[in-house]
C-alpha cells in the first residue's frame, strides 16, 4: 500500500505560513499559527503549541515546517 500521508514541508517561503497553519517546531513540538504580522525578513507569527504555550517567532529564524 502506498503512504499517504503528507509530509512536513520545511518553510522555504516566509510567506507560506499563515493563519490556521499547523506547524511542527523542533523544540516546542505541534502548533496552530494564530496571527502573522509584517512581511519579509520582518515577518513574526504567534503560534500556540499544544504542550508549549503561546510563543512569537521571527520566520526568518525559526525552525518550523508546515504539516
């Protein structure tokens, strides 16, 4: 049988993540994105993790992927 199952895509586009995304830290575990401010290199997003709580991240320098 053939897998299915979508794989994690690493961020290659800032602009790829926005609100309602799930995405996958590799420290804070699974997330929704609940808000995305600026653009660019300036762009930061809130993401609430199931075991982490709310964090704000820069894109630019966080390690996520979108599930």
């Amino acid at each position: 049988m053939e897998n299915t199952k979508a794989e994690p895509k690493e961020i290659t586009g800032i602009d790829s993540v926005k609100e309602g995304s799930k995405v996958k830290h590799k420290a804070w575990g699974v997330g929704t994105v609940v808000q995305v401010k600026g653009s660019g290199e300036q762009t930061e997003a809130t993401i609430v993790f199931e075991t982490q709580g709310i964090k704000k991240v820069m894109l630019s320098y966080a390690p996520v992927e979108i599930l």
